[in-house]
C-alpha cells in the first residue's frame, strides 16, 4: 500500500441548526412576557420593524400595504395548519403561514395594549406604588432614634448581620474583636436592638425571640420563661412534663400555649422581599357552545409589521454595502413575524391537545384528570416530543376553574385495582389532601390506612407513594399531625 497524501470525497448527511430555526425554537420555550422584553430588543435593532397597539389610529397601515388578518389565532385556525415546527426541521417551508404577509395581528379575550403599556386606555395604578421598604432599611431608620456615635456604629453593624427572618446570625465575641469594641459594649447596644420594631428582630434563636415579643407583651413571667426555655417539649407536645416543669394546672398551660402561638417565630418576614410578580396567562380557555375554545392571550404582544416603505426610502440612492444591510435587516423582519405567528399556531395546537385529553379536568374538578405524558400530545398532534416540552415551559392558561401551569396537566398514573384505567396522580393527591383535612384529631390516619382507603375506591397504589404524596404536599406524618391538632385544640 502506497503511502502519500490523496483526494477521498465522502457523502454524508447530518442536522443543521440554521440561525433562523435557532431562533424559532427559542421563541417556542418563551412566555408571553418574556417574548415581550425579547421583541423590545428586536423593534430596538431593526428599523424596519414596527409594534401597532389594538387602537391604532391608521397610522399601520402606512408602514404595510397589507394589513394583517384581525381574527384572533384559536384551535380553528391552529388546526389548518399543514405543517409544524419542530425540533427536527427548520426550513422556511415547515411554516404553515401566508410568507408574503409581513404583518403579526390578532386580538385575544384581553384588550390589545402596545409593548410598553402606554397606549393602553386604562390606568396602570401599580405605577403609583412606592417601593415595599425593606427590613435593613426599616432597622436602619430606627437606628438614628436610638444610638449615636459609637453605638449607632455597632448597632448599623448588626442591623447588616440580621437576615430576612430577623435572626442575627453572628458571633458577639466576633463582632467586637472585629469592630474592636468591647464585648459588653456590643450586648448593650443588641440589647438596644432587640428593642426595635417588629418585635422578635435580633433574636439569635427561636427562643430568645419568643422571649423578645413576650417581654413586650408584659407575659414573660417565670412559667412562660421556663416554657420558652423547653420548646422542644412544646414541639413535641409533652403536655404532662410541660405542666410539672412549669408548676402549672391544665387550665394555665393551655391559656401559656395560646399565647405562644400569637408570637411570631420569623418577624423579619414582614418586611422586604422581591416585589410579588403576577403571573399573566398566555392561554385563554373558554367553553362555547361548539366545544372549547383556545385562544392566544395577546394582550400583552405588540402587533409587528415590517415597514417596506421605509425600506424602500432608504434603499433609494443608497450605497452597496447599505442596500446589503437594509436586505439583510428585511429577511431578519420577515423571518420573525413568520416565526412569531408560527408559535403562536404551535401553543394553540398543543393547548388544544391538552384540552382534549383533559376535559374531565375542565368540567368536573382534579379528581378527574387523566394520566397524561408528552409523548401522547407529540404523537397526536404529530409534533416532535421535545418541541412539546419546548411550547409548555413557563406558559399558563386560565381558564374557569383558575390559572395553571401547562406542565400541571402532565402526570403519571396510578393504575386501578379492577379494569385497564388508570387515574392521574394529580389526582390521587387530591383525595389524599381531602382525607387528611377531614380527619379528627382523635382519629389520625397513618399512611398505611390511607392506601388501604384509596384501595378500597378502586386505586392500586402502596404506602411508600402515599408517603411521597403526603410530603410533596407538606404535610407531615400522622404523629405530626396529632401534636399540631392537640396544640390547635
């Protein structure tokens, strides 16, 4: 065999993520909010791009020569569609839409609002909120009422050690030798801390914060101190041992445990934290007389349209290189409107889906939801598995029996005892939640005979998933439960 360089021509075929189609499936996993700060960059970056609000006053039509379609996207249109995207092709003929419209227009149940709100009729009254003032913030303005010089120094050190519960986690003798301050210098001005509002704020531990807030309320007499001192006793709902601790009857123990539960283990809790985000729907769900009907929450999209006039404006006498940009800045305009009217066909689709799977759900409650995967709703709406996931990440959809999650409807199943049906775990948590609520506190149930319950109506379930249940749930075990309801009671 000869040895030397030589020419060898191979033939193979493998996937190409194109920019475009990479852009089409990052679309796909984006939320309607999400979507909206990403649509703000790209009418930033692109002269040609347009947003119109619900109520625009023509001026759109100026930018297109041909407006866009005002029907709303429902499962009607999403079912027209030939093709779907997928996580597995990517050319501009797998998009099911007219590709010489260059508009993105449709209404929702919501009224149409622009990308920044500020063409909306209404008045946005969250503009007029101050800022939540923070628990540092409501530590420090108390600081300057209380301390001066050295001792509002230490006192503005330890406000920064005290986290949001309100606990000061932190060595004392660490603090001085760093502030280099004397060691009763610092207790005092905690002291001093412990003092301001809320009530518990600097405690070093749950009892020492009890110990705060009944002191304040004028409780903290030796039985109680002895009580806060023993509160793992209280936990565990040794009653007998608190009372001859104590040197109490039956009757001032439970008047001391009502007190206790007034106090708050965790004051800090009041103040601060990141603002509350709504969680807008990217989904309406409604019953008609036809069916359900799916229909995009478009409220919170612009309308994009690509300005072929202006396009044609500063194409007129311009040089080479900026007729190639201005091209360039075209097929990206184009692309997008087409890939945003693809998503929106492609979440109807799987919504729809969803619907049909789920009905029960819709009509009569969780206790009738099925078991259901992706790769059911994949398969029936012809659609690759992952693109599924892709579409119902981070997107909810209301509907009359509240908001959820898309992957709330996805569930395994738990199989029946008689027959080949099977019933959703969604499900199976929900009767567990209804037994456990309705059960007297004399009467705790264990794990063993709630799936001894659900066997008897007909669900093949054992007690380990009970288990699991019960804690993703948050509620605890039966002996847990019994302490709560005897200290409720």
């Amino acid at each position: 065999m000869a040895l030397g360089p030589r020419l060898d021509l191979r033939q193979s075929q493998s996937l190409v993520m194109t920019p475009q189609l990479q852009q089409a499936i990052k679309l796909l996993a984006l939320s309607n909010l999400e979507l909206e700060a990403y649509l703000a960059e790209a009418l930033e970056g692109n002269p040609l791009l347009d947003a119109t609000s619900g109520d625009s006053d023509g001026s759109a039509g100026d930018a297109n020569d041909s407006p866009g379609d005002d029907a709303p996207i429902t499962e009607a249109a999403a079912l027209d569609a030939d093709h779907a995207l997928s996580s597995d092709t990517g050319t501009a003929n797998d998009l099911d839409v007219d590709m010489t419209a260059e508009s993105f227009h449709h209404d929702s149940v919501s009224d149409n609002v622009g990308l920044s709100g500020s063409d909306s009729e209404g008045i946005d009254f969250d503009s007029f909120a101050g800022e939540d003032e923070t628990l540092h913030g409501h530590l420090l303005s108390q600081v300057g009422e209380r301390f001066s010089g050295l001792e509002a120094m230490i006192a503005e050190h330890l406000v920064a050690l005290i986290d949001e519960t309100g606990y000061l986690r932190a060595d004392l003798a660490e603090v001085a030798q760093r502030l280099g301050v004397p060691l009763a210098l610092v207790e005092s001005v905690l002291a001093g801390v412990q003092c301001f509002d809320p009530s518990g704020v600097g405690g070093r531990d749950l009892a020492e914060c009890i110990a705060i807030q009944a002191r304040e309320a004028d409780r903290y007499d030796p039985a109680m101190a002895t009580m806060i001192a023993h509160l793992e006793l209280v936990a565990k709902g040794a009653f007998p041992q608190l009372k001859r601790i104590c040197g109490v009857d039956d009757e001032d123990l439970a008047d001391m445990i009502r007190e206790l539960r007034n106090y708050d283990p965790k004051p800090g809790l009041k103040f601060g934290g990141d603002a509350t985000q709504a969680v807008v729907p990217d989904l309406f769900i409604r019953q008609t007389a036809k069916g359900w009907a799916v229909e995009i929450n478009s409220g919170t999209l612009p309308r994009l349209l690509v300005n072929r006039r202006y396009y044609t404006e500063l194409a007129t006498g311009a040089a080479a290189k900026s007729k190639a940009w201005l091209s360039e800045q075209l097929a990206s305009a184009n692309w997008l409107v087409r890939a945003l009217d693809q998503r929106q066909r492609t979440i109807v689709k799987v919504a729809s889906a969803i619907v049909k799977q789920q009905e029960g759900f819709f009509l009569h409650g969780v206790a009738h939801m099925r078991p259901l995967t992706l790769r059911q709703v994949a398969e029936e709406i012809g659609m690759h598995e992952s693109t599924v996931s892709r579409v119902t990440s981070n997107k909810y959809l209301s509907c009359p029996r509240g908001l959820f999650e898309l992957k709330y409807f996805f569930s395994s199943g738990i199989s029946a005892t008689e027959g080949d049906g099977a019933v959703s775990s969604e499900s199976i948590k929900s009767r567990i939640k209804a037994m456990i609520e309705a059960e007297d506190a004399k009467a705790i149930l264990s794990d063993e005979t709630i799936a001894q319950k659900l066997s008897a109506e007909g669900h093949d379930i054992a007690r380990r998933t009970v288990v699991k249940y019960r804690e993703a749930m948050g509620f605890g075990s039966s002996v847990q439960r019994r302490r709560q309801k005897a200290l409720a009671g």
